[in-house]
C-alpha cells in the first residue's frame, strides 16, 4: 500500500508544526505529594515537517499517546514524550500541550471542612534547537471586591469571581501546580472554597471586605509572587473579574522576560 | 439526476423534526418601538418527514432563511416562515428556534448616562396539527446578594452577577422583549449596566446591600411577575447565581403550566 | 448565628428545584466489566422548597457530593444519593444530572490496534411522587458519507463527522453505557477510531462509501434500536452532521413514549 | 467624592494592559465594497497603567466604544479609538481586540445562487512606542479531502469540514476581510458554500475528490498566499480538519516574520 505521506514535496516549505488537537484521553498527573491524580485531558501534539515530505503520520502520534497515559506524567515525562515524537517521526522539534481540570483538597478557613476545588491547568512542553522547555499554566479562581465601590458607598461593596490566569516558563527548575496555585490564590481579596459552613461564609465575607482589591491590585501582588519564583524565563498573567454590577468583566495583563537566561 | 431524497423508505418511521442546525445569518427583529434591531442569528429550522419519503431537501431551508433575512421579523412573520417551509417541503409541522444578542438602552440610575446591554434571546415557533406556538426566550443579567452572607457578617455581603432564563409561551398574545427584560430585571438585587460613573456605583452598592435576595427569593418574585402575564400557556424559568466565594452556581428553576389554555 | 435560610417566607410560592450547578469534582462510574472508570464530572443537584422555607441549605449538597465521589456510582448509588438528599434538605424530591466524558476501548476494523474513544454522557437521576427514575444519555461519534453526493457524483461523496445523542428513560431496566453506545455507533456510515493505521483507513473509507445515509437515514435506524431496548418508558434521540460541504449542520430528531408504563 | 483609583501605589509595578474584556456591542465594519456591515462584537479595550495609579477608570472605556459604535469602522478608525482611550485615559498605550462574524455573499458554482456565509473575524490594534499597529484575522471554512484515503482506497475519500485561521500584520498597507477570504478558501479542496443545490453539490463533490489535499497541503498554499500579501510584517496561519474518521482534529501552523520591516 502506497505511503502518500512520504511522498517528496515541491513547495519547498519546511513547516514548523504538524499534529493533532482536540484529543480527549484519560491521564495520571503527578501530585507534589502522594502519587498521582487521574484527569481528564485535552491534548495537542506535533512536530515539524521538513520540505521534503508531504505529510506527517498522524497515527503514530496517537499510539505514543495512548502508550502514555499509563504512567504518571511531569515535567520530565512530558520530555520523554517529545523525544518519542521526534524520534518516531523524524523530526527536529515537537511539542505538546495538555489541559486538564486539576483537584487540590481545601480547609474552610473556620469549619475546617474539607472539599476539592478545580483548577485549570495547562502543560506545554517544546523541544527545538533550544533544547527542551517546559511552560506550567494554571488559572485560579478567586473572590475580589472593589475598593472604589467599598469607599463611596455607606454600607456594602460589590464582590464578584475573578480569576487569576498564570503561564510560567520554568527553565530548569521544578514549579509544582500546588504551590503556584497557593502563592497566587492569596492575591485576590479571599480564595474560594467549594464548601462553606455559616461560619466560614461569615469569615470569609469579612476577610474580603477588609481587604478591597481593584484588578489592578490583583495584578501587581500576583507579579509580585511570580517574581520571586526561581529560576524561570519568563511569566505572563492576567486577571478577569467577571464585574457583578456589569455584563462584562475588567481584566489586566502583564508578561514579562527575564534577561538572564 | 436523480431525486434519492425522493426514494421510497422501506422502514416505515414517520420523522419529527429534520432540517438544519448551526446557521449563522444576519437577521432583522421588530423592536418594541422604533422599526427594527439588526442581528447575529444562530437557526435551527425543521420539518416533519412522512415514512415514505427517504430524505428531504435541506438546501430549500436555506433559500428560505435568505429570503426572510431582508424583513423584520416578530412572531406573525415567524408564523409566515414556519407555513412557507411546509408548503415548500410539503410538510404538515414546522419549527424554527432562532437565537441571537439583542440591545436595550439603559440609563445609569443616577448620571442617566445611556449605553446597550445584551440579553440573551431566544424566538421559537411551532407549527404542527395544534396551529401556531411562538416561545419568547430571554436571558437578563442581574446583580444578585446574598441575604445570609448579610445577616451574619458585620459588614459586607457577598454578591455576584447573576441570570434569570425564562420562556415564556406566548399563546395567542404579544409579549415584547422590551417588556419581558424590563419586568424581569427588577427582580434581582439590582439591575446590571454596561455604564455607570462614580455616583451610580455608589447607588447600586448600596441598593443592592439594602434588597439582599437569594436565588430562591430572585425565582419566586419572577414567578411573580410571569403568573401576571396575559393569556400565556406556560413558562418556565432558572435564575442561576455565579457564586463569588464558590466556583459552582447556585440555581433554583420552576415550571408552570395554565389549563384554561 | 441566624440561620436565615429557615425564615419562614410570605410569597406562598413552591419551588420545584432549588440547588447547585456547574460543581466540578472527579466521580467514579460502574463500568459494565472490570470495576469502575475515574471521570470528571460536570454535576447539577436539587431538591424542591416548600413555600414555608426562605431557603435552602446549599453547602449540604456538596457535603453529600464530596463523600459520594469515593464510591463507583451507577443508577443504584444515583438513587441513594437523592434519598439522602432529600433527607438532609427535608425535601420530597430531589434530581441530579452528571456529565462526563466517557472512555471505550475500541479496537481498528484490520489492524486490530487499540485506542480509547471519548463519549458524551450523562446521568440523570429523578426522586419524585412518580418514585424514582433514571435517564441515561449518551453521545456517539460517527462517519456519514451523504447517499445524494455519491449517487449524482462520477466520483466520490461528500462525507462528515456526525453525531447520534440519546436519552432513555431507563424506567426500571439497567442499561451499561457501552452496551448503548456499541448498539448506536453502528447506525452511521461508519463508526469512528482514535487510531487507525493505513490498513484500516483503506477499510472504514471503503465501508463508509458502501454504506451511505442520509441524516434521516441515521436517525430511522437509531429509533429501530432505541424501540428495541427492554422495559424503557420513553426516549429521544437527535442526529446531527456537521456537513463537509456547508458551514451548517443538518439535524433530525424524535422523541417516542411508551404508555404501556 | 473620593477617586481612588488616582490614590498613589507603592508597589512600583507599571502595568502593560488594563481594561474591559468580553463587551459586547453591535458595531459597523467597513466593507470593501457598499458601505458597511453591522455586527455583533465581543470586544476587548485597555490601556498601560503607570506606577503611580492605583487604577484605572473603566467607565471610560465603554463611553469611548458606545461613541464609536455609531460610525463605521476600518483600520484607520480602530487608531482613532485608540488614541482617544489613551488621551482620556492619561495612557501612552492603548490595545484592542474586535471579534465579529462577518458575512460575504457566496455564488453557487453551477446554479449561481446565492448565499451570505458567515467567516470569524478578528480586528487588533496597539498603539505603542512602535507607533500604530493593525492585525486582521480571519477563520475560513474550506472542504478537505485525504489523499492517502484516496489513494489506498478503492473508491471514495473521507473528507471534513476544515478551517484556515490567519492572522496578519498588516504594517502600514491596506487588506480586506473580502480579499484575505478570497485568497484563502481556494486553499482547501474546495470552498464552503450555505446554499447549494443538486448540480452544485455534483461539482463541489467532483472537485474535492480530484483535488485532495492534507492539512500540510492546506498550509503549505496558505502560506504561499500569506507570502505574497503586500506590505506585512508577519503571519501566522493555523488549517485545523475536523477528522470525519476520528473524534480528534488534525492540524498544521506557522508563524513567519519579514525582516525587512
């Protein structure tokens, strides 16, 4: 059977990305602590195509991913994946992106009850001539209520969801989703918790009414978190609240590279 | 060529509904006041299939939609869209649901500054063996606090942008989206603006924090307001709350039907 | 502290459903052989409110939620959980609705490889008056490869992926998601891989050119399948292609009850 | 009253981008030809925030886009808008994004009938120290046939909808919507049309099959298009197939920039 894939090309293009996306599968996320968590993942794979061929095997990059979801995945399996891409396709650079609802177990601030909340994640992994580099995203949702509204008004201020979305190139070193999320969580003017007992939801209307945040605020606390990480490359982050007196949200947004690397 | 939609079926199933799905087109819809509002529209548009007939003829839907897209439209023309449909794919039912963002002015409570808020709505029409049916859909975005989170805290409440989605059949009476939106955005702690200066946001802090509402309590007054309608045969309404301390909704949802109908 | 929740309220309105919605969390469900499948599940919970009661408890349902989530859940488990729910909100009825994605092993039509597929499902789970019932709701990915195209064309046909989506009423029989899917998945052109090699693509292209159907031709031959399962009391199914040739989808749709229950 | 969005802020973090996001609105786009079209826009707005600010002002923004939405827009307009949200907002930079549905008429190509079909737009304007900034993009639905099904099959090819998504800098020169479409929906195996009727989906099926194509063929010409566009300072252009044989897309990108700007 004729293999219309390897057939030689005359356009001369080199292309830098060729795969699949929008892949459901099931995936074992490694946890910082105590084995892994089980997600459901929405994946992207590819590779570069060199001119000389006219397609890529999309088959194969199924088969790598199906052999995979076997095993508990980071940052460093999530390199071994791209070599195995590379290698099995001939190519130079391949990269990948994973996105997953990820549970961390939360303690009511007074109830001390229990529950897991969702956060959204994202792994993407790149391997080029720069060798491999490994981007962590999360998205934290938060509660934030407005100075500007607290300070005018008699009594009350309009509170609303916000979240805080953070990408992180982490060079070298190792960012567990666990700490990135807790360091960014305490930006907005109190965390949310999927289970609230009355005492809680007193605390935690208090804490956030004593602790007004404009998105702007949470912007520059949250970059002052991201600054601190080790080791990392560059950050981008951007903060949506989802305006309860409006029908669309605020945002702000700020990326920034270090030079050092 | 051959008609294979028009080939015998030897299965004997009589279809309900067959047509197309997903159709994006500009439409015009009949305003309250003042001629007509362009827009976006998402149809769906359907006749019933009789056993022996294999197939009917989908590219006659879209001739039909394009043609209708140069009037503006209300529940008469929707009827007048639903009978050339049948007629033209010889039929004997009919249904359309169109869906699209139509603009309101509103003025700020208290600098009256103007701006358009969306709502979200919804036409459908029915044309079967019981006449003609037209549902008003709508979606009306509200700011909603929390009575609990007011009672115990000492200072503060927790509030979040909110929905009401009611349906409304209409029975043989005209129901104004105007009206609709209006009577049920009251319901809430307050109404939502895409514009409000300084003065108007300390007006809608504070009267949000003096009308404290639970879902439940946004759900039975717009029950309130619906039983009042004239001459309709049923509704049905959810009021959803994006909780600002959880990353889950809080919903209550209720359906009523009137027999002297 | 007030539990403001238990004042009593003068509006004399019942509610139907008051509760949660939009609560993520990891569930575990049956699966017909071999234990239980980890899934993330996208969950809808309430209960009724009588007229005397200002409010719901709405923390009590993720509590209930949470502790479920460590056992494997099918209708059984469905059924206790809204007994304990209602219990716990002193309610009369209660409902839920879970949606997940679903995996199936599915093996390739010649080169017998094995790959994962995601389905579409959903849960849902009534306590009510009528006793307690259970719909099961399945989405199925599909090939259709349009019988007018191939039949007026010298060569080829256009063909698309499509979807079947049902819902049963199971009344008192059990129904396995795979046994609906596999059942279903048949009623297309062709049904559809995660991997396939160039082997089986030779092989599903050539079978899905020998079995053309209209969307029409799809939906008759789920209803043949959907009539023939045990002890059901009603179901609906829809059927819809994204076409390859259009910007639109073509749809059919049917809902049958059967008044022996 | 007080303002305190002009409070002074100590962390010493200039912000780049702060503003609303998610607004929608109906606006006027320019056409090429005739005028303008009215749209429904979701559209995004911000500005950089300096050090000394607390906040930034949000009801401006929307006064500034409820002004503009009255007047047809164009390249030279969205700088307009710019340069007012900076000189109102005290900002040396200012950002926007307009997502839009824009419709174009289609003729059948054998029974000349027309259609309007809706493509994805996107405009992009930055006004910074670089100066004033235009990015247009565009998603055009195309028809992709396989040639390896074609080719190892004996007779028939599965084919899908697919989608080309460019987005393009276009430096100083002028690129219409109308034109960036046109040149790339001749890139798949064929182009989409709403209305087609029998004889047109003979040749519609017909061509496709004597000119499949895989998504790197797809990229490949859209690059070769890309390329040729006057005046640009880079491209980026994704082609994504909704695999009719799989419940995955496979997909191709690249990202070119022209040094000579």
């Amino acid at each position: 059977m004729k293999d219309i894939q390897l057939h030689p090309d005359y356009r001369l293009i080199d292309l830098q990305r060729v795969g699949i996306k929008n892949l459901h599968l099931p995936l074992l996320i490694k946890q910082k602590k105590n084995g892994y968590q089980s997600v459901l993942a929405n994946v992207s794979l590819s590779v570069d195509l060199p001119r000389h061929y006219k397609g890529t095997h999309l088959s194969r990059f199924v088969e790598i991913l199906e052999k995979w979801s076997q095993k508990s995945l980071s940052s460093r399996e999530i390199k071994d994946i791209l070599e195995e891409a590379a290698k099995k396709l001939s190519a130079r650079q391949a990269q990948i992106t994973i996105k997953f609802k990820y549970f961390i177990k939360k303690k009511a601030p007074v109830s001390k009850q229990e529950s897991f909340l969702d956060y959204g994640c994202e792994f993407t992994g790149i391997k080029d001539s720069d060798g491999y580099n490994f981007i962590l995203g999360v998205e934290v949702p938060i509660t934030a209520l407005c100075p500007c509204s607290k300070e005018i008004s008699r009594y009350g201020a309009h509170n609303q969801r916000g979240y805080i979305r953070a990408r992180v190139h982490c060079g070298g070193s190792i960012i567990w989703i666990e700490d990135l999320v807790s360091a960014l969580e305490k930006q907005g003017s109190y965390p949310i918790f999927p289970l609230l007992k009355r005492a809680d939801e007193k605390f935690v209307t208090e804490r956030a009414y004593e602790n007004p945040k404009f998105v702007e605020d949470v912007l520059r606390d949250a970059i002052g978190v991201l600054r601190k990480l080790p080791g990392i490359k560059w950050f981008e982050v951007e903060c949506e609240n989802h305006e309860s007196i409006h029908n669309h949200s605020a945002f702000a947004y700020q990326r920034e590279s270090f030079t050092n690397f």
